[in-house]
C-alpha cells in the first residue's frame, strides 16, 4: 500500500502487478487490492495501481474488484482519480458492467443540460 500510494513506489507496483505468473503472487496481489480497493481508487497514485489490474489480468481475476464497485460507479465517476478507473472497469467488463453501470446512473441521477441534480 505504500508503494501503491507514493510516486516513486507505483512503478514497482506496477511491474508486480503486470509481471506476476505465479498464481500465489497472482491472488495475494488481488487480495492486496480486494482489501484496499477503497483507498486506492480515490489516491491519485493508487488508481493506477487498479487500473494496471484491470488491464493486464484475465476477467475472471479482475470481476470481483469490479463487483466491489457496484453501486458505487455514480459517485467514483464524477470524481478525478476514480473515474479513470471505472472507465476501464467499463473498457474491461463488458455488457454486463456496461449495464450496470447505466442502471445506476439513471437511479441516482437526473441529468438536464450539463448540470447533474442528484435524487
């Protein structure tokens, strides 16, 4: 986490994240972000970290880092840091995190114009 957080250290945690082939590293790197997903999405280092994930493990490794975003999409997209993640969990996840994703911005939502009136 600390290295996820700070700008010298994301390179490292990049390259383990994009590297790593060996299936313990691959689930204790995911648990890692499982149990930090909250803090790393919003730091402006951190997202990459995400981001990295997101981009360079298979589906089924990266569904449930995405699925601890649902209902969270709304908010995390408006904001600076997180919205670059959940647009590459909408590159990455396909027609079903699309889907969500419009259901819950339509709930929590009204968008008129270029203004945003929250329910």
């Amino acid at each position: 986490m600390s290295l996820a957080c700070h700008c010298n250290g994301l390179c490292v945690t990049k390259k383990v994240i994009s590297c790593s082939k060996n299936i313990q590293y691959l689930q204790t790197l995911q648990q890692i972000l499982l149990n930090n997903i909250n803090t790393l999405i919003l730091n402006s280092y951190g997202n990459y970290s995400i981001q990295v994930a997101l981009d360079c493990w298979s589906y089924e490794r990266t569904a449930p880092l995405i699925s601890l975003l649902y209902n969270q999409f709304f908010t995390l997209s408006t904001q600076k840091f997180s919205s670059n993640v959940v647009e590459k969990c909408l590159e990455r996840g396909g027609e079903p995190v699309m889907t969500k994703f419009l259901d819950e911005i339509c709930h929590k939502s009204k968008i008129i114009g270029k203004t945003i009136f929250y329910n």
